[in-house]
C-alpha cells in the first residue's frame, strides 16, 4: 500500500503547516509520495505523480483531478480532495465523483470545523482578559510615555471610585477580574461551549443562548441556558455573539439587543461580525457606551482612518484568531484519521 500527497501552494496560503504534518503522519505509517507543486504549475494530479498505478491513498490539497487521472489510479482505494479550497469545486467535480464511485474508491471529506475551536476559544478568552484590564492600551502607551505610571489620584487627593494605586482600569466599562462577572454567549457549539467552560472555571456566571445545540453542551461548559435571546443580554457584563456567520444567524444580534445591552458592557466578537448589527454597534462604542474587544469587523482590513482605532474602550487585531500551527495540525488529524489503517 503506497500514500501520496499532493499540495500546492494556494493551499499553503491558507493553511501552511497541515500539509507537511499531514505528510508527517503518514511517512510514519509507510511510504509516502509527496510534492509540493511551483505556484505557476496547475496540472492535474496523474501528471504530477512519479507512479500513479501504485498510489492506493490519496490526499490532494488544492491539486486538480480529472476523470483521466482516476483512470490512471488503478489501486486507488481512498481519496481526499480539498479542490479549491474556499473557492469552490471546478466545472468538472461531478464527472470525476462519478467516476471515484464507479471505481468503488471511497472519497473522504472534512465533516467538522472542530479543528481551530481550542484556538479561535481561546483567543476569545485572551481578548477578553486584555480588554477587562486594558492590557494593549497601556503596552502601547508606555512605548511613547511614562504617564501610565503615574497613579496620582485627581487632583492629588484620593477619593473613591477614582484612579488609584496599581490601578489603571476604566471602571466606565466592565474591567477587573473575569471572576464574578456575567458573561452572556450568543451560542453554546464547538468554539462558545469551550469559551464558556474557560469563563466558568474562572468564576464567571455564564449563560448561553442557542436553539440548536443539546443539553450536554451546556452542562460541561458550566453555562445556564438561556431560552430567550431576547433577554439574554439585559444583564450582561461581557456580551459573547459567538456563531458563524450564515444565511440563517446573519444579523441575528439586532439593534434592538445592542440597545439592551447595559452602560459599559464589554462586547467580545471572535468569529463573525456579520451576525451582529455592526452600525447599532459601532454607534454604542463610538459613544462611550460600550467597550469592544474584536478580532473580526465589519470591514476587513479596517482602513486606518476607521473610528474605531485606537480608542480607549477598544481592543482589536486583524482577524488572526484560527489558524494557529496546532490548528493546522489539527486540521490534518482529523481529515487523515478518517482513513482506514495501514
């Protein structure tokens, strides 16, 4: 039995590790044919293969397959094609499932986005932490200024509910320590559930909103269930709309549940911004009645000049929170788990 892996670099743009740790798994099951193709080289995959009657598992990343090449695979068994990537499937895809099927071969596909939930939670919890502390606003401050050093309360004289020692916090917005807040998650699936567990274990009461999923996915997050959306954040601290972004859930985060939010509410946004009203949104922040800590916007790349830059009561980073390398490799295990052992 004779594995080979093809990948171009169209799909190392997108995921730049999964390729050679997918190639890392295999090489230690046994022989494994592997290239990567130039940027400019588009042929299919029988045309690229040194042996392609020997090749019984096949793994094509962004590498095109066509009718002629299944008829050059004889020993083909298993087959996994991320043909184009996000970009969609070529005219062609049907005729050459047509004839994987005739042949018997058993086409493997990716059944699950479970591989950068742990990043993507994770960076959810990261910019929820910076921004309850301002931790990237006093980093960048103390670059051009020793001012946040300066703990003087107000006009010299203490008082309270003012800055004070070691205290640099801005008691407008929701800030301090995660433990005791109130923390209100618009989703309870594979990327909420695991935020909401690492609120929870770090004290937060923690309730989550979502139709769709079970029972279970709330009971080991630590989250109550909230049936009603639309009371789901009234008494938020640190507001979560934690969903993809489809036809179904776009939008879904109306203006009317923004404008429910309480003063100084801190709104986390890590995987879509389309399932919230993005101009209610804007407008609350702009104002100082919220404070937003967000991976993902609107507009990407937000324009320099975009308002929400460089504010006080803003965090944000260019949409980065996914791919991490263990999510590359995660993405890998789980596409090549699904075929069978050598």
């Amino acid at each position: 039995m004779k594995s080979a892996i093809l990948v171009h670099p169209r799909f190392d743009a997108v995921w730049p590790f999964a390729a050679d740790h997918a190639h890392q798994l295999w090489a230690a099951q046994g022989p494994v044919e592997f290239a990567r193709l130039a940027a400019t080289d588009e042929r299919p995959a029988a045309g690229v293969l040194n042996a392609p009657a020997t090749i019984t598992r096949l793994l094509l990343l962004d590498v095109p397959l066509t009718a002629m090449c299944v008829a050059r695979l004889p020993q083909l068994r298993e087959i996994a094609w991320n043909e184009g990537g996000y970009t969609g499937e070529s005219t062609e895809h049907a005729v050459v499932l047509a004839a994987l099927e005739a042949r018997g071969v058993r086409v493997i596909r990716h059944i699950s986005e479970g591989f950068w939930g742990q990043s993507v939670a994770e960076y959810g919890l990261a910019l929820t932490l910076g921004a309850l502390r301002r931790i990237p606003q006093t980093h960048h401050a103390l670059l051009t200024s020793q001012v946040p050093w300066d703990y003087s309360p107000p006009g010299g004289s203490g008082r309270p509910g003012a800055r004070g020692q070691q205290f640099g916090d801005d008691p407008r917005f929701t800030c301090g320590t995660l433990e005791g807040k109130r923390v209100r998650i618009v989703g309870a699936g594979n990327i909420a559930s695991r935020y909401a567990s690492f609120c929870h274990f770090l004290g937060a009461n923690v309730a989550a909103w979502d139709p769709f999923a079970t029972e279970p996915s709330f009971h080991r997050s630590g989250a109550h269930r909230e049936h009603h959306l639309d009371r789901l954040g009234r008494d938020a601290e640190i507001f979560v709309p934690m969903l993809p972004c489809t036809e179904q859930t776009r939008g879904l985060v109306t203006a009317a549940h923004i404008a429910a939010l309480p003063r100084g509410t801190l709104v986390v946004l890590v995987t879509r911004a389309g399932i919230c009203d993005m101009a209610a949104l804007r407008r609350r922040v702009l104002a100082d009645e919220l404070a937003l800590a967000a991976d993902v916007f609107d507009t990407e790349p937000l324009p320099p000049d975009d308002p929400l830059l460089g504010r006080s009561n803003v965090v944000h980073t260019p949409h980065n929170a996914g791919r991490t390398r263990q999510a590359n490799e995660r993405w890998a295990e789980m596409l090549l788990t699904q075929f069978n052992p050598v």
